[in-house]
C-alpha cells in the first residue's frame, strides 16, 4: 500500500510539471511554425471556435456539448476524429478553455440570427479540426520542420498510393492468404524477422504470408494531411493488400492496436475471413454512462511514472507537443538512432524492433493513437457483436500474463462477447515477449489454428 501512494503521489508531480512543460512547448512550436513554415500552425490544445459555417456543412450538437456528431461535406466524417484529440484534461486545456468561456456561445448566436439562417446548433470544437474539415490547412507537398525528409518518410506526399506489404510463402498455386497486423509504434518486421523464418516449407509452399506497414509507420506513407482515421486506415490496407494481392479470403492474425483494425476488416469482409487471431486485444468495456474514447484513453495511459510501459503510454497521449519533441529526437533522426544501436550492439541482436519504432512522424503517431486506439473504442462493442454473429471463422486470442499495457482482463472481456473464441494466457510473457522470444512456438500454433480452419471450411 505504500509503494502504491508513493507512486500516485509521484506521478501527481511529474504529471502536473509535464502538464506546464506542455503549455510551454505549445507556444514554442507555434512560434517556430511561423518562423520556419511562414504560417500559424494550429493545434490540439488551440481555443475552441463555433464549428457551424456559413454554408451549413457542418451539423453538430445542441447545447454546446463537446461531443462531435457529423459533417456533410466530401472528405471526412466527424465521428471518425476521436475528442481524446481536443478534450484532455490538463493545464493546458483549462487555460484554453477559459479564454473562451462565457460569450462564445451568445457570439455564434447573434452571428447566424445576423444572417437570418437557422441555428442548427450551440457546439463549440477545437479549431484545429474545423480548420482541416474545412480544407484551410493546405499542407505542403513536403515534410514539417520536425519530420523526417528520408526516401521511407516521404513516399508519400501529395497523392495517395500504397501502403509497404513484405510479402513471403506461396508465389504460384497459392492456397490461402495470410495478412500480419502489426501494433502500434511497430511495422511488418515484428512478423517477418520472427515469425517469417520459423514456418515450415509446407506452410509457405501452401499459404500467401502478407505482412503490411500500416499508414503512417515502417515503410508505408506518411502523408501530413492525413488524420488517420479508421476508415483511411482500413481502405488502404484494402486497396494495398486485398486488391493488389487479389486475395479472396484470408487468416488475420494481429497485435495490440492491429487487432482493432483485424475486427473492423473482419466485420467489412465477413465471407471471406477464415480465421482470427488476436494477440493482446485493447478492449476496455466502459462502464455505463462512460464516454468510451475518453475511458479508453484513462485506462490505457493511467497518468502513472511506473510501469515505464504505461508512462511512456501517458506521455504520448496526454502531451501533443511533449510527443512532437520526442519525436523531433527519435524519428526525424531516426538513421542516426538506427545506426548508433547497430554500432554499439555490433549486429549481436536484432534491431528491427527498434528500427519500426523510430520510423513514424509524429502526425502519423498522434492521430492513430487518438483515432484508432481510443477513438475507436465506441465501436467495439459493434464489431464483436457482428463477429460473435455472422463472421463465422474461428477467433484465437493469446495474451502475455506479464503484460503491463493491455492487461489479461482485455482477451477474457473478448470472449465474454465471442463465447467461441479461445484464450491462451502465456506464463512469463508481457506485451512484446508474447511473439518475440517464442517465435517457434507460436508459429507452430498459427499453423495448426490455419490447418483447422481449412478443415472445418
């Protein structure tokens, strides 16, 4: 009980001093936005604005409830952008917040009763997604100050194309097709360079194996008008891997982060999934009246200093512009970093998780974790609901029994909701150990889940 208090009251501190620090780098990155770009570039934590236009695109809320409903317009949905992005309870959002409180909401009215329109709604939004939705953020055709300007960081700048698939296993005859879903911060290396090298000749005589960079991470595009939503991620692994691979139907088999976007594809393509396996689901039930995306948020990154795991997680979801500077040391200087850990290790272990966790931009991080981690979580329920019900494959759940970030409780909340699905709890294993160091082992249980579900169809 001690240990526990020492460190809430710990992390009360450190938490509470990132808090200033994060206020402080807000105004820091602003000005050198300005001085570098020529531009104001807005962001997360920017003071609120009415979010109902002259042209009536954007239909929201009443009240003025900071919750975002819908937008009519060509490019993105409103519901697709987690709050988690503008609605995080800092020092940094209450001083936002009360520069705009009081008359905000009595300027907007006046304002569309001055053009004899309709009020459609009182809905205040952070101005940096009105501004995005609205098309007045034009980004460059180039990287940020702060990216990475390497081949691997801008393959993608203007004009989407496809996403990076290592590709092993059958050429000709292909029997089956095997997609890899890597988490999040990770790439297809997580696969390749494990599992890849330990599956038998029999295995990859008969099965596709397509291991994918997801948007904005490894080798894929990091495109800086994106905001990685749900639906962009889940078009590109489409267009990128079921298109262009002409795959009909197909394993799964993800982890973390990917398992989120293994049950929204399954549930897209519900004929054609043969099997899922989920390693270390993040599924966190909300109680009843919880907003999901924001209890997400609380019990994936709790604001605590130890486990280090979760005070890494705190840090990049709580803190923009703490994570921009991280990512302004890591991952713009990320060949630096890669060849420093290769010299100093001589090649005596592998890298290539090191490598996948270097080579993101922080737009591609901080959307994804906010969008698809947490924004997601209101739609989980959905997704399980329809794989309990018409995807008919069979659902194979493993989970470390030392994970500190996804607790075991996730996989068992799982199978609450698929009766049918099998948990395997791995003794002595946490949340990256649960593939890495038992590679042989797990490959012989993908390739005995594969082998039953060929059966069983």
């Amino acid at each position: 009980m001690t240990g526990r208090f020492a460190n809430e009251i710990l992390s009360f501190i450190v938490f509470t001093l990132l808090d200033i620090l994060d206020f402080l780098l807000c105004y820091v990155y602003k000005i050198l936005d300005y001085l570098i770009e020529a531009e104001w570039e807005p962001c997360y934590c920017s003071s609120a604005k009415e979010a109902v236009t002259s042209s009536g695109k954007i239909l929201v809320s009443e009240h003025g409830e900071s919750k975002i409903l819908h937008l009519s317009s060509t490019k993105l949905e409103l519901e697709e952008i987690s709050d988690t992005l503008y609605n995080r309870p800092s020092l940094v959002s209450e001083v936002s917040k009360s520069t705009v409180e009081g008359n905000s909401m009595i300027q907007s009215r006046e304002k569309i009763n001055k053009r004899g329109g309709t009020i459609r709604s009182t809905f205040t939004i952070n101005s940096t997604i009105v501004e995005m939705l609205q098309g007045r953020i034009q980004k460059l055709p180039i990287p940020r100050w702060s990216d990475c300007d390497c081949k691997n960081c801008t393959g993608w700048t203007s004009c989407k194309e496809s996403l990076f698939i290592k590709a092993d296993g059958a050429k000709e005859n292909v029997q089956e097709d095997v997609l890899f879903i890597h988490g999040f911060i990770s790439s297809s290396a997580f696969w390749t360079e494990t599992l890849y090298p330990n599956f038998s000749k029999t295995t990859k005589s008969k099965y596709r194996l397509l291991a994918v960079d997801l948007l904005g991470f490894g080798k894929s595009p990091k495109p800086n008008d994106s905001l990685y939503t749900l639906r962009e991620h889940l078009e590109m692994i489409e267009k990128s891997v079921l298109e262009a691979h002409e795959v009909k139907s197909f394993h799964i088999v993800a982890h973390s982060m990917g398992c989120i976007l293994a049950l929204a594809l399954a549930v897209n393509h519900p004929a054609s999934v043969k099997s899922l396996t989920l390693l270390a689901p993040p599924y966190f039930p909300a109680p009843k009246g919880e907003p999901p995306a924001q209890y997400m948020m609380r019990r994936v990154a709790p604001r605590r200093v130890w486990p280090l795991i979760t005070f890494g997680a705190s840090i990049g979801c709580w803190y923009e512009h703490i994570g921009r500077t991280i990512s302004l040391v890591l991952c713009k200087n990320h060949r630096l970093w890669e060849f420093l850990t290769k010299l100093c290790t001589r090649n005596r272990i592998r890298t290539y998780l090191m490598e996948g966790f270097f080579c993101h931009t922080h737009i591609a991080s901080w959307h994804t974790l906010h969008n698809i981690i947490c924004g997601t979580a209101g739609l989980m329920e959905r997704y399980l609901h329809e794989v309990k019900n018409v995807v008919k494959c069979d659902v194979n759940i493993f989970h470390g029994k030392d994970d500190e970030l996804i607790p075991v409780e996730c996989s068992y909340s799982v199978k609450s909701r698929i009766p049918r699905a099998k948990v395997k709890v791995v003794e002595n294993k946490d949340h990256i150990t649960i593939v890495v160091g038992r590679q042989e082992d797990f490959a012989r249980e993908l390739e005995q889940i594969w082998r039953n579900a060929s059966t069983i169809k």
